[in-house]
C-alpha cells in the first residue's frame, strides 16, 4: 500500500505498514499499553519488563501503523493505532492463522476466496477521537483492495471473562448478525460458550447494540457477520466472537465511508 498522511488539527498522521524492528517494537509497545495497562489482559507471553506485547506470530503478520509524526520514532511512541494482518498465503505457509485457536476455520477455507486474518486493533487512547481511526480504517481499505481480499475476519472482543454481562448483546448479535452457513465459522467444542443466552425482540434493539463495543457495531454498519459462539479468552481478560466480512458484500457502503468521509489525503 502507498503510505496515506493527512492532517488533524495541526497534528500530522501517517498510515503504513511497519517497515522495521523500530516500528514493530513501538506497535508491541501500544498493544501492552492497551491491552495490559488500560484492559487488563494477563498476556502470559508478553515481556512485560519491557512493556511489550507480543508472540511467536507477529513476524508473519503485516502491521498496519498509525503513526503521530510528531513523536520521535527513536522514543517507540510514535505508533498510535495499530492492525495486525496475516493474508492466506503467509497463513498457509505458517500451517495457521492465529484465530485457529478459538474457531473452527474450516467453512472459510473452503470457500476458496481469498482470505486475510485481522487481529489486535487498537488505537492510543489520546488519538481515539476525530480522523485518526477513519484514517486507520482507509488503510486498512488499501490494504484490502490492492491485495483483492475478498474475506476478512477475526476476533473481536467484549471485555472481561463473564459472557453473562454481556448476554443482551451476545444474544442480539446470535440472533440477527449470524454469519451465512457457508461462512459459518463456530468456536471450538471444549471451549463453546453459548451466545443465544436471553430471547432478544425489537424492543432490545437500542440497548442490545449500545451494549456491542464500537468496533464491533462498525463492522456490522458495513455489512459483517459473526460466528457461532464466543470464547472466553482468560489470558486477555475477554469474550470474543468472531468477525467475518465478505467484501463484496460491503463494497458500495465502503466506498462511501472511507471515501466520502475519511479525510483528504
């Protein structure tokens, strides 16, 4: 992807993918910062002497950066968003994909569409508001068109380890946001945790979807679907469920939000 920079309030970004030790260093230094300091996440693996989070995978992923240029790279703070990234082919070489771990992957593979892994998004918590994550998400845009993906996934998170305070939402996206059978990844049987846990109605619409984190209602604005059943990762302190997004599906609403209101760049 060509590297993408605009301007937000006097402040400067740049979206790109890593390019050295130094920017993968600074992602793994935000991710500790959001997943572990801010969320809560035990993240055994992690160097926490360091303040680092990582494993074994992160060399064979992309890592999709958002980058504050006013920050000195050699401080590793400069990465402020982050995407990590891993297309079939890598995924293929590799023997998995990181979410093997949690689903049942099989429906996608057999598809025969082109297949890229999305995990471990996250944003600085100072760089939440206005242009920086559209910003993200164009490359992410770029990313996915120059590459001709035609499915995205992942996992995507609620917080903490008890599924039961997030029923309203759980139920509501087992009810109307299932992904189509032939799409249709479920969470592994020994760790299968149900997601129809309440009857959901109409009525629930507004709380259920105020109840869903916003990455997650972002994905469904533009046409994505979820697995069947959660998993409830205890190392990161979440309940996950698992995004699929077909883009052809998508294209025209894509079109429109990361063109027509990402800024100019």
């Amino acid at each position: 992807m060509n590297d993408a920079r605009a301007e937000q309030d006097g402040t400067g970004y740049e979206v790109r993918l890593a390019r050295d030790a130094r920017d993968l260093e600074a992602a793994q230094r935000l991710r500790y910062a959001v997943f572990v300091e801010e969320l809560g996440a035990r993240c055994a693996g992690a160097d926490h002497v360091n303040r680092l989070e990582r494993d074994a995978l992160d060399p064979h992923f992309d890592h999709l950066l958002l980058i504050d240029r006013r920050i000195d790279p050699e401080t590793r703070d400069h990465v402020v968003g982050v995407y990590r990234l891993l297309p079939q082919d890598r995924a293929e070489a590799l023997g998995r994909f990181y979410s093997d771990a949690e689903y049942d992957l099989g429906p996608l593979r057999a598809s025969g569409r082109k297949l890229v892994e999305l995990g471990r998004s996250c944003v600085h918590r100072d760089h939440r508001r206005g242009a920086s994550m559209l910003l993200l998400w164009k490359g992410l845009a770029d990313y996915v068109l120059a590459r001709r993906i035609e499915i995205m996934f992942g996992v995507a998170s609620f917080s903490g380890t008890d599924p039961a305070r997030h029923a309203l939402a759980l139920s509501w996206l087992h009810a109307h946001h299932l992904a189509p059978p032939a799409l249709r990844v479920r969470v592994h049987a020994e760790h299968a945790q149900r997601m129809d846990l309440m009857p959901v109605t109409e009525a629930d619409r507004p709380g259920a979807l105020a109840a869903i984190p916003p990455l997650i209602r972002a994905y469904l604005r533009l046409g994505g679907f979820v697995g069947e059943g959660a998993f409830v990762d205890h190392d990161f302190n979440t309940t996950d469920v698992c995004l699929i997004m077909d883009t052809s599906a998508m294209s025209e609403r894509a079109v429109d939000f990361y063109i027509r209101k990402a800024p100019r760049i």
